[in-house]
C-alpha cells in the first residue's frame, strides 16, 4: 500500500493498482503521514485498520467505491478530541 497527500493507493494481486481519493475518508486525510504510515491488514486482508486514527475500511467497501459514512458531527467531535 502506498500513499501520498492526495491518494490512498493499494497495489492488487496481478499487477493491478486501485487507487482511492483521501478526501473521501476524512479522518485519513486528516491524519499525518505517519499516523496513515501505520497500518495493518486484518484477518486475510478482508480490512485495513488506521490504529493512531481510529481508522477501519473494509476492501469490498474500496473497490465498491463507498466512501465514509461518517456524520459530520462524529469527524467534529473526533478533530476536537484530537487536537486536546
């Protein structure tokens, strides 16, 4: 998996590449790049989990093209406790 300030990009299996915006996933886009550095693949890759930002996508979720379903006032709420 690589990432820039703009993009989440997973490499597949096959050579295919899947390239996602971070705008869609606030609290990614939010995170520093260290904080987006640490991840980990659960179970047999079915998610990806974001420890230090609380973090969890599932691929089918990815490749479905759904984007977080975070209120507003949950990404507020999670900002705020952030920057205590």
């Amino acid at each position: 998996m690589k990432q820039s300030s703009e993009h989440l990009v997973l490499d597949l299996p096959g050579g295919r590449r899947f390239t996602v915006p971070l705008d869609w996933y606030p609290r990614l886009q939010h995170g520093s790049d260290a904080e987006r550095r640490n991840l980990r693949l659960l179970g047999n890759g079915y998610a990806i989990e974001w420890p230090d930002l609380d973090e969890h996508l599932g691929i089918e979720g990815l490749l479905a093209g759904r984007r977080s379903g975070e209120s507003p006032n949950s990404l507020a709420r999670w900002l705020t406790a952030r920057s205590q």
